[in-house]
C-alpha cells in the first residue's frame, strides 16, 4: 500500500502498453519545452544498459553524456550514498564533513597540484565554470586587463557566465548581451592567439583541452603549450574545463596531464565526478589561484554536500581499484578500430572513452549523424550526434569488451539501414 517512489514503480502501476506514451504526454504538459520531445522514458539502469517505461532495452554509450563513468547503479556507489545519507544527509557550508575535505584532498593529489593549492565544490560544470569566471572577473577588476579568451566552438554551459564562454550563437544570440570583454578566437590558430596577446590586456583564458560539444576536437599540444607560456608571461589566468575530458574520461586522470610543462591556474570538472550525483569542482593550483575567492565572495548551498562527497569519492577508489585508466585507453582503442571499418565513417578521433566520429557526408541528406542515432535507438543502442555528419560516444569507463562489441554491431546495423535508405551519390 506504499505510494509508488521510484521511476520503475511508478512505471509499473501504469498499464504496460500505453504507460510510456501517457508518461510522454505527462511530460510535455508539466515541463517546460528546453530539451525538445524526449527520446524514452528511462525508468531503469544496470551497469551499460537501460530500461525504458515500454521495457525496451538500450545499451548506454553515452552514459548521461560522459557522466556515468562507472555505469548505472554501481554496487559501491549506491551502498557508499545511501549509508553516507543514512547518516549524515546534507548540512550547509557553515560547517563541513570529512568526505568533503577527504574528496579536495583526493582531487589535489590526482591533479598533482602544488602546496598551496585548494578545491570549491559547485554541482554542475556550469556552476564551476561561474565560479572560474568570477575569479577571472575579480583578477580582471583588480588588473584593469580587460579581456577574456574563449575559443570557437566552445561550450562552457548555459548558466549566464558560462554561456558568455560559450561560443555557439544559436546558444547566446536569444538573450542580448551577456557578460563583457569575451572574445573568441579561432580554434587551434597559434597566430591568432600571438596576436590576442600583443598588447598584454588579458585577464584570462578559457579553454577546453579537447572539445566535446563541438565534436570531440582536440587542442593541439603545441597550442596548449604556447597558451600557458603566454597566459603565465603576461599574467593570464589559464583555465581549463576539464568537465567532459577529467576525471579518466581519456583514459587518464585530467587532460592536461598528457602536456609536458601545462598546468593550469584553474581548473574544473563535474560530468563523470560524481556517478551521476551532481557534483562540480574548481580546483584552484597554487596560493594566489585559491585566494582569488575569499570568504564571502562566492557560496551555493548545496555544493560539496556529503553524498555527493562520497559518490565522487567512491567513483574515484573505482577508478583506481578497477584500473579504468588504462581499460579506457585499451578499449577505447579498439573500439576506435572498429569504429573506423563501419561503413560511412570517415574519420575518428579517440582518446581512451571519448571518441567522436565523422560520418561522409550524404548527397541530399542534411543531418545524417542524427538519422543514424535515431536508427541506434530503434536497435537498442545510445550514442548522440554533436553535429550534422558528427556521433559522439562516452561510455561508462568500466564497459566490458563484450558490450562494446555489441553496441558497435548495434551500430553497424544502423548504418547499413540508413545507408540502404539514403540516395545514392550522382552518377554512382
Ligand atoms: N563544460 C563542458 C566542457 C561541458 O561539456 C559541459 C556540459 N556539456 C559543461 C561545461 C556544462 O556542464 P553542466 O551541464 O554540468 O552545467
């Protein structure tokens, strides 16, 4: 006689042919219209897969975008969150809790921070990517350098700050002007970034090390290079969003890691943090980047709370005590292996679990990455399209070989019914 509470009992007590459809009808009369029409109702998750309200089965390589890094429903995570509720559920950050200090602690030694160095919890990549801009912000007021880099095809995210970073003008263009002084500058160019720095103006640069909304596209090292010395020449602040590439997403901690000499002053994360729990971090290296925000000049009250502490912490001991950095890398290979023999794909770009694909584009077909989704769907497998001839895949960090090779067959099915359907080329 207990109320249904959980997204599968809720899902059962509807009748199990039209449950799903009324549940979408639900939907699209009680929420606000953002995200478009919904793919599924989800209403279960085990390791790669998922369950929808219809009891259709999907294998997740997407993983909730590159956040369920141990998959869904990881035994340590669920019994490590629901014992650290149990017993201490969540205070305000007039105190703290030990797996808050005990995940900064974790986070500085992963990134091999140096003394000095400190960690600000937020619960989203937006949220640390505001409190990065607001230490750029206060680093700008007391330099009077006025400007601030991003680069073409960036997303920092949609929250006001995050979004004056945020490159995409479908994206920034509704709402006017945003936060002043961001300029954008060519992806990759090396003399546009001399030139951006000729006058010594800058008060911060913000850069992804690989771009994951814009379709897996990495900084080349050369470029990551030359940012740092110029950033730490004039006295730049160099952040780096780490939150799609950190936390073992390439197959190594953080991205930055992979570039000799490169480390930034800011940097911050969420997605794969947390398991799922929201959980975003801004870690501050060294004493004058950790004192840019002193006491009362930024807060959140949820930020750092003790689940989502001890989820971040649990995927962490994860990651390590299964070895999923070097899994990522070995997987991640293979799968970009048999990624690059499907037909119609032209190009990969893999680093451990994050790979982007680049479909040959089709005569007469706008948006053939997102046909080619839909058709995965249709076959039991979740993958995204990040643009028209672009797949993105981020799978849980601990996919097995077997449920790779299964999703790649997925995969290929799709293809090879989209390509069956789709004109042929003149003259072929
Ligand atoms: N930065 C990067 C690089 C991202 O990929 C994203 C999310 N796609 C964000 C920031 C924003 O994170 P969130 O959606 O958690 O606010």
């Amino acid at each position: 006689d207990d109320a249904p509470a959980t997204s599968a009992e809720i899902a059962e007590q509807l009748p199990a042919d039209t449950g799903a459809a009324e549940l979408l009808e639900r939907y699209q009369r009680s929420l606000t219209g953002v995200f478009g029409t919904p793919q599924a109702v989800l209403v279960r998750g085990s390791g790669a897969r998922v369950w929808d309200a219809a009891g259709g089965e999907y294998l997740d390589l997407l993983g909730g975008i590159a956040v369920n890094a141990l998959g869904h429903a990881h035994p340590a995570v669920c019994s490590v969150v629901s014992q650290q509720y149990a017993t201490l559920g969540h205070i305000s950050n007039l105190f703290t809790s030990p797996t808050q200090i005990a995940l900064a602690e974790k986070l500085l030694s992963l990134a091999q921070a140096p003394p000095g160095s400190s960690v600000f919890f937020a619960n989203s990549g937006s949220e640390a990517n505001e409190a990065a801009l607001k230490a750029v912000l206060r680093h700008r007021h007391s330099t009077a350098k006025p400007r601030i880099l991003a680069l073409e095809g960036s997303f920092h995210g949609r929250t006001t700050g995050a979004l004056s970073l945020t490159h995409k003008p479908a994206y920034r263009e509704p709402f006017g002007e945003l936060v002043s002084g961001v300029e954008f500058l060519p992806f990759n160019d090396l003399g546009a970034l001399e030139t951006a720095f000729a006058q010594d103006d800058v008060a911060g640069v913000f850069l992804e090390p690989i771009q994951g909304e814009a379709g897996v596209l990495p900084l080349d090292e050369a470029y990551l290079t030359r940012a740092r010395e110029l950033t730490r020449r004039s006295g730049a602040l160099l952040v780096l969003d780490e939150v799609q590439t950190g936390v073992g997403r390439t197959g190594e901690w953080f991205r930055f890691q992979t570039v000799d000499g490169v480390v930034p002053d800011l940097m911050t994360l969420a997605k794969g943090l947390g398991s799922g729990f929201p959980i975003g971090a801004l870690i501050c290296f060294g004493e004058q980047a950790g004192g840019l925000l002193q006491a009362g000049q930024h807060g959140t009250t949820f930020g750092g709370n003790p689940p989502a502490t001890a989820a971040a912490l649990a995927t962490l001991q994860v990651i390590e005590s299964e070895s999923l950095l070097v899994h990522a890398r070995q997987l991640g290979a293979h799968m970009a292996a048999a990624l690059r023999a499907l037909p119609q794909v032209a190009q990969v770009r893999q680093f451990g679990l994050h790979i982007g694909a680049d479909l040959e584009p089709v005569h007469g077909v706008e948006a053939p990455a997102k046909e080619v989704v839909q058709r995965a769907l249709d076959r039991g497998l979740i993958i995204n399209a990040t643009g028209p001839t672009t797949l993105r895949l981020a799978p849980p960090l601990n996919l097995t070989q077997e449920e790779a090779d299964q999703a790649l067959a997925r995969l290929e099915s799709a293809l090879r019914s989209a390509t069956a359907d789709w004109p042929q080329p003149p003259g072929a």
